[in-house]
C-alpha cells in the first residue's frame, strides 16, 4: 500500500497508526485538520453525486 493511501486510512480509522511515528501536539493537530478535512471533502463528493447523477432519474 502507498504511503498516501496507508495515512488516508490512519486519519480515517481504517488502519492502526504507526506505533514508531513521531507523538506530538503539533502532528496530532494537523492531523485533525486532515481528518477533518478528508470527512467534509468525501461528503461534498457524496452531495454533488447525489444532486447530479441520482436526483435527476427521477424528473
């Protein structure tokens, strides 16, 4: 798995964080702001699918 993909799911759960990663306030910070930002980025896409592909089959 590609670094990209292992911490996307880190942020998200999906995968148990590094034991040997560095713990500080600064890293557990950002990466809160990434979380965060990753949850509201895949809501938007589930929004813009719904308004623009399911919505309109049943005009």
């Amino acid at each position: 798995m590609s670094i990209f993909w292992r911490q996307v799911a880190e942020y998200l759960y999906l995968r148990k964080r590094d034991p040997k990663a560095p713990r500080n306030t600064n890293m557990r910070l950002m990466h809160g702001m990434n979380r965060i930002s990753i949850i509201v980025f895949l809501l938007a896409v589930l929004i813009m699918i719904i308004r623009f592909l399911i919505l309109p089959l049943f005009r």
